[in-house]
C-alpha cells in the first residue's frame, strides 16, 4: 500500500506531512505521531514508515515498536498511545459516518451508501479525516472528485 492521492501531491515528494497511508496506519497500531516528530524523521525513515506494513496483528506491533523506537531515538520519549479500535468506521462499507454526510451537505454533495461501498478502506479514512470539524478541510472536496464521488 504506497499510494498517495492527488489532493497530498503537493507534499508527497520530500514527504513534508504525514500522508494518509501513515495516517492510517498511525490509527491502526495506536500511536499518536506528531508532525514535529516527523519532521525529526531522515526521508528513509520516512519512506520506511511509507512502505512498512501495518495490517495485522503482527505488522501492527511491529510498526508499533519499530516507530516508538525511532522517536525515542529522536527525541529521548515515546509518543502518546491511542487505543485502537476493533471495528473503525473505515472499514465499514455499509454507513457513512456523520461527519462526511454533514460535510457533503456542506458541498452541495449527495455520497450515496453505493458510493461509499466502492471506496476502499484508505479512501474511505481519508475522507474521514478530511470531513472532521478540527481538520482544515482544504482536501475535503479535491478527494471526493479524485475518488469519483462527484
């Protein structure tokens, strides 16, 4: 899984934010990374964090560890630890979470339940992320036309 959307193509290159494939994987194994953290991180370490699997159990420990070690090493301490969820809203494929339907009021957007189906997990947490009221919101509408929602 080392695909970046369009809407992260103005910072994929050097790697400057935290693309959504970590993000997810940031929320799989429960590690809160600060962008300063990541910022602290060599563009390998960061490509690493890209490429590292972080799907089951045991890739998600090993992430898990494999990150904490590197920010204990850049910083002297461990990063925060998020619980993880069992059944996040991501994965499911059959109800659109409040805040996207609530966003895509906002657009003028009707995201049907079909859409929602044919979107995979990573589409589907970004848009999750993109539409909460703390987020920006700049990429909220960029993603629903790249995901072929408008």
């Amino acid at each position: 899984m080392n695909d970046f959307f369009k809407f992260e193509a103005d910072f994929v290159n050097d790697l400057r934010c935290i693309p959504m494939q970590v993000r997810l994987k940031l929320d799989n194994c429960g590690v809160k990374l600060k962008l300063s953290h990541w910022h602290q991180f060599t563009e390998q370490e960061r490509q690493t964090l890209v490429e590292m699997p972080c799907m089951n159990i045991e890739e998600r420990q090993k992430y898990r560890e494999f990150l904490q070690n590197l920010i204990i090493d850049k910083t002297g301490t461990a990063a925060s630890e998020l619980p993880v969820e069992d059944n996040p809203p991501w994965m499911n494929d059959k109800e659109i979470p409040e805040t996207i339907q609530t966003k895509a009021v906002e657009c003028d957007l009707d995201i049907t339940t079909e859409k929602w189906e044919k979107l995979t997990p990573l589409q589907r947490f970004a848009l999750i992320k993109l539409s909460r009221p703390s987020h920006e919101n700049n990429n909220f509408y960029p993603a629903v036309e790249e995901f072929g929602l408008v």
